[in-house]
C-alpha cells in the first residue's frame, strides 16, 4: 500500500521501487522469498514477477491467482481430482506470435494499472527465477488467428471489401494477431482512477463482495490483486508493430461484450452490428496502409451481468407507456442502482500497453470511452457511428437514448421530446 | 454441511429440511435472523429464500454474493461512489414472461445442486420476507427476445428455413423466450457430483483459488456458495412449457462459450458453426411442432480461460511435425495439467430446472455432455453431428482428436494413423 499522503491524493500515486516500508504481517504464510513487485519498474527484472500461484505460498506476491474467474475451475479440478495441485505449466512453445513493446508506457505506474504489461513474456523476462523454481505464469497470451464472419463476407459480396491475399483471403478469412488479457490490478493506481483511497479501495472490494478475499484488508502490503473477473481480448488487423506508430493510421474499437448480440444477434441493441462494421473498417484500414483494433472486454451487460441486464428488459418493455427512449436509463437506474456499472477508468490500460498513442478513427459512439482513451492522453482523431441501416429497428429506443445522453453522432441529436416517440417492441410481438 | 455418514458417502447426499444440528459461529454477524434453507423441499417457502445481500450482514444466509464475477464490479461502483451500498432492486415489472415449472425435479436435492430453482420468482415466493425487509434477489430472469443470425438468414435464402410468422419471420428473427441463471452451489451436492466430500471441497475451493471466502471452511453451517463465475444462458425455441413434455420432440444444444468462434468466427474450432447449426434445428423442430433449445454456458476455452487457450494454440501450431490431431489433446494437458476443465457434471442442472425429462435429438457430439446428461436420468435419442461441410479446414484437428477421443460421429471413427495425417495450417499462414 502507498503510504498515507499518496492515497489521499490518488491522482500523483506513485509506485513505489524500493524501500516499501511495508507492515509485513508474520501471521501469514507469504511474504518471506516472494519476489517484490515494483509496479511501473523500467524494466521487467526492476518491476519484479507476478507471482500467484497456489503451489509454493511462500513464493505469493499478491491477492487472488490466475485465470479470472476460472480459478474456480481450477479449484474443483484439484477438488474432483482430476488436476495434481502440483501442476507444473509447460510453456514449450507458447510464447507470443508477435512482439508487443516494452513501450515507454509501461514505465509509467499511472499509465497501466490493471493489467501486467511483462504478462506475455515471463518466460524471457525471467528466467533465473524459474530455473530457481518460481511458478511465474504469463496473464496474457499472443497468437494468431484466422477469423471469418458472416457478415465480412457479405460485404465482400456486395462489394464494400475485396479480398487482398495478404489481410483478407479469397474465403472471406481475415487474418489477425490476438491477444487474451487477464485482469493484474496494481491496487494503488486502481483507487487513483477512481478517485477513492487505496484503503477504501480494499475494504469495500471486500465488504462488498460478501467477503471476498480477506487479504485485501490484511495484507496491505500486497499491492497486487487478480481479480476473479473476465478480461480482455484484442484483435489485430495488420501489423501489431504499427500500433505504436502515431503516423500510421489506426483505426480502433473499443468494445463491450454483449452475449445477447455479439452471438446470438438479439435486435434490442446495436452490439453486433457495430462490431461487425468496426471489423469491416479495420480490414479496409489495413488494406489501405494503416493498422486495426478491436479490443474486446468481458463486461457483459454494462458489467452488470446478464441477469440484471434480462431484468431491466422486462421492466422496460412492461413499464406504462411502453418501452420508450426516454426512459431507457431509468429502468436500468431503477434495477441496478447506476446506469452503467463497466468504468471505462481501466480500459484504455490495453491501449497503452500496445503503445497506442493516436486513434485516427474511434468506432465508437459512446462518451465515456471516448473520454476515458483521451483522459488517459491518447489523441483520437475521427469518431465513426455505427451506419444508420444496420441498426435494428427495436435497437433504436437504445441509441436514441445514448445519443440524447452524449453518445457522439454525427446526425442530428435526439430532443427529449424526440425520445417520447421512439418506442420498441412490447413482450409479446 | 451434511453429517459426517452423509459426506462420506457422496452418491447419496441428501438435504437436511428440519433440523440441521449446525455448528453455528456465533464469532460471525451472520446466523441470526437469516432464514434457514432446506434444500431441496418441495415448496419455495419450506426451501427458503437464497439471501446473498451485502446491506443486513444478519441475513446473509450463504457464502458470496451475487451476479457472480460482476460482484466485483459492484463493489467498484460503490467504492467509486456511483451506487449507494443500500440500494434496494426496484423489481417492478421484472418477473418472468413465461411460467417455467415448479417441476419435480425441483424438490429432489440431488437432481439441482448448482441453480436456485426458485430464482426466477423471488417475489412471488417470497412476498411476506420481502414485505419485512429481507432483500431477496433474483438469480434467474427470464424475457422474450428477437434474434436475427446472419446464418438463419442464409438458410432462408438457401431455401433450408422458410418463415412461418410464428417462430421465424420473414425478417429472419427467431423469436426465443430466454433466460439469465447464475450459478447457485449447493456444497454438499456439488461435492457428491464430483465424487469427494464436503469438506475437501471447501478446502481446495478456498487453498486452490488462493485464498478466496474463508467462510467457505470456517462456516460448515452455510451449505450454499454463490462462486464469482459466469453463468448460463438458455434459448427457448417454441414454447417453454413443452420442454416438460416428452411426447413433444425437443431438439437440444449445450453449448460452452468460445468467444473467438461465436463472436469473431476463428476458423481453429467448429463452435459458432455448430451453435448456428443447432439453432437452425432448433427453429426447424419448432415449426414441425417441436420445441428448441440451446443452453449456452460460460466456460470459455474449456474453463480454463482464454490466456491457457492461446497458449495452447501456440504449443500446437508450433510443435515438431506440426498441429497434427492425434497431438491435439496433449498440448492442452501439457499447459493446463487437464485436458479439459468444464466439468459437465453441473451441467443438466438447467435441464431439469426446465423439466427436461427427454430429448429426442441432441446436437452435440461431446461424450462428455451425452454421458452427464444421461447419467442425470434425462433420456436422449438421436444425436445430430455437424454437418461435414460447416467445419473450417484448420477445424479438422480439433473434430477429428474428438472423434478418436469417444466424441459421436454418424461417420467413420478416425485411426490413430488417421490423426497423425490430419494436420492444421502453422503459425505463419
């Protein structure tokens, strides 16, 4: 934990390298040969290894362990017995496809705090402590990809994309660099981008939680936590290299999951088809010099869930007056207790971790991201709205809402009397 | 916690609906004034409501909270200060669009361990705890949606579906009634499901995730565990109360989550074109007057997330001699020390939550899921494998390992000799 001046002004936190002067409790089985952790370090051997694994606690040096939420999984493998808990990760051959950084925003302990920017290459980054027997796994992974949409070959069939051989096959395949991201939360930086203290922080993540992970309270000199929540993914249309580089054209989406569309197409939102049409620009982006992105977070339902998200559904459509725009927030408000759960405060960490300092075109509407990536000191030139006819007709009570709300348009913004008319479907059509 | 004759004897696990004998810590807020839950008993006021609040500790009458992963979320929003720590769910307007049960199954405790059955309809079983203050929550919502797939409408337009009006419209909506459940862990029931006892699953549950709810094992007297993981979501084709039925044909798909294949399309896998498959037979039964369903669960990358998947796909693809099939399954082990981790042993849980007692054509090839299902008691008839040309050409590793593996094929088992033929593409194509 900071010390006590830093999380009271939790927009200067600094990491800190050296001398922690860290309460280490002796109760607790960790903190004795576990390397340190100094977030924001130059170089990989400065920052130090994430080190969660549960076989050697002695060698622990955060909260929580690996996979997000599949650290359950995890557990009841080692529960059924079907996983010795002694498993030892074999890394032959799965080091990254392609080279991300190390760019200069990784030496910033402000600019990334919730993912490891060494996660890809802890097999490189140190190699003296595992051959001395740490468990140091990686929390992200790069591959490659060939992936083919539906809806990209239609648009090469109606003539809006042409197939090149090198970023877009003949089979409609489009060719991509991906890469998974699991959530490393350095605690101090979290509180600052939320504008609480970092103690704050740990007790309400705890208390609020119904108790999850005690440690958070008792172990404030373990500045780091893996949360058991969904991560990232991003798609790379192009060369990864070129991310970095202001002067090629990047063209990027920033995206939130929504299983209800993104897979099985639900018409009450615009999720797919934006994604989709973010993807068509990418390729045409690539094609034409410049670079594609489209990084997609495990949020589903504003970071809700999808319970919550089904609930709001029903109240909007059964509410007097039917399913209007106007009352699009409140119904979620009225379940929820916030309109929108998904603090787009992290999000950009992905973006700086790939050294992205200029978005020449932003697929995306929303204001909050927008104002999240260019808080964060990342330049966004265009911003491209979804087109008009690929959103459904039931989806308008929604964008309607956004835009009367501050989504960018570059249309005509809804007036309130406006989101009176725009009304969606009942529940029994 | 069951008694000790109970724990030992994990096939036969039983509720205890009177009187529990638990040893109660009084060194914990919770305990006192929290409703005691009976699970299994035949009616939702002797089974007593799940209460999961983080606002009244004293009625907290399980371990966790809920929305699984998104509780993290939550507590963010109220560290962040945009949502009150006593904000109450205003569920007006929110309850079911269609009545799903009280089945049978319901008021066994051994047929349901991983869902409240009772979840969709707090407020109708609840109403005078309600009314007294206890904030009892859904963990179930169920709505109607309109799902239009680019695939269903290739199929129209290939003359494989024709529009009814009812179930498809000339649009290419499906219309499905659908359903959030969140995973709801009855302990002594899981345990019995994974063959070990109570109490060693919820020691590894609480040492394997590092340390995640100590109350996990320092309260026995809590028998309910609400995991921070994803949950399921079912896709109802025709009408809900037919799935009960087992005079009405019903087609089936469990589906777990691939987000490279059901969102982005990767060609490395057949999910997507398998998922868009069953939902072509899905909205194909409805119209012979059958009944759909497709229960998609989130477990992505076989419950071991996304970062192990890429990893794997690395070790693969580069491996001397290639990403042959008859390698396919010892890549993944090497990484993740298992083959797979989803365990469909929680899986029919959903099945019989909807009283499922038969399906006549199950679209799934996994032995995996045939043998839950079929071991649950819930009898099936023809399985239906993807048809040979929807699996992508780099798919055929994949399909082909399983297939070895026990996976059901209409077709020829491939050899051992066959698998080392079967080759996917490398890295660099």
């Amino acid at each position: 934990m900071s010390t006590a001046s830093e999380s009271s002004a939790p927009d200067t936190v600094r990491s800190t390298p050296r001398s922690p002067g860290h309460i280490r409790l002796t109760s607790h089985s960790a903190g004795f040969g576990a390397p340190q952790i100094s977030w924001g370090a130059a170089t990989a051997a400065e920052r130090g290894p994430v080190i969660a694994t549960t076989t050697d606690r002695a060698h622990r040096n955060v909260i929580g362990t690996h996979s997000g939420s599949y650290s359950v999984y995890r557990a009841l493998a080692v529960a059924a017995g079907a996983l010795s808990r002694d498993h030892r990760a074999d890394l032959t051959n799965t080091s990254p496809t392609d080279v991300i950084g190390p760019h200069r925003q990784w030496a910033d302990p402000n600019a990334i705090v919730s993912l490891d920017p060494w996660g890809a290459t802890v097999a490189e980054s140190f190699p003296e402590l595992l051959a001395s027997g740490y468990d140091i796994r990686p929390t992200i992974a790069v591959t490659k990809a060939h992936v083919i949409l539906p809806e990209i070959a239609e648009a090469i069939s109606r003539g809006r994309l042409t197939p090149d051989g090198e970023f877009l096959l003949s089979t409609g395949a489009a060719l991509v660099t991906k890469a998974a991201v699991e959530p490393v939360w350095w605690l101090p930086g979290v509180a600052a981008r939320f504008g609480c203290s970092e103690t704050d922080l740990r007790r309400t993540l705890f208390e609020e939680t119904g108790g999850m992970y005690p440690e958070l309270v008792t172990r404030s000199d373990l500045e780091v936590f893996l949360p058991p929540i969904g991560g990232q993914t991003i798609y790379i249309f192009g060369d990864p290299q070129d991310l970095s580089n202001p002067a090629v054209e990047l063209t990027a989406r920033v995206h939130d999951e929504c299983n209800g569309s993104d897979v099985f197409g639900s018409d009450i939102c615009t999720c797919r088809p934006y994604l989709t049409h973010a993807i068509e620009e990418c390729i045409q982006g690539a094609q034409r010099g410049g670079v594609g992105l489209v990084a997609y977070s495990r949020k589903e339902g504003r970071a809700l869930g999808e319970v919550t998200k089904f609930l709001v559904y029903n109240a909007r459509k059964r509410q007097v007056g039917g399913d209007t725009a106007d009352q699009y927030f409140a119904r979620t408000e009225c379940v929820a207790g916030v309109q929108d759960m998904r603090f787009q405060e992290l999000m950009p960490d992905v973006l700086h971790w790939l050294g992205i300092t200029r978005i020449h075109r932003l697929v995306s509407m929303s204001n909050m991201k927008y104002d999240a990536i260019t808080g964060s000191g990342i330049e966004v030139g265009e911003r491209v709205d979804i087109p008009d006819e690929l959103v459904p007709e039931d989806a308008r009570v929604e964008i309607d809402a956004k835009m009367a709300a501050g989504y960018f348009t570059s249309g005509a913004v809804p007036t309130t009397d406006d989101l009176r008319q725009v009304k969606g479907r009942g529940l029994s059509g």
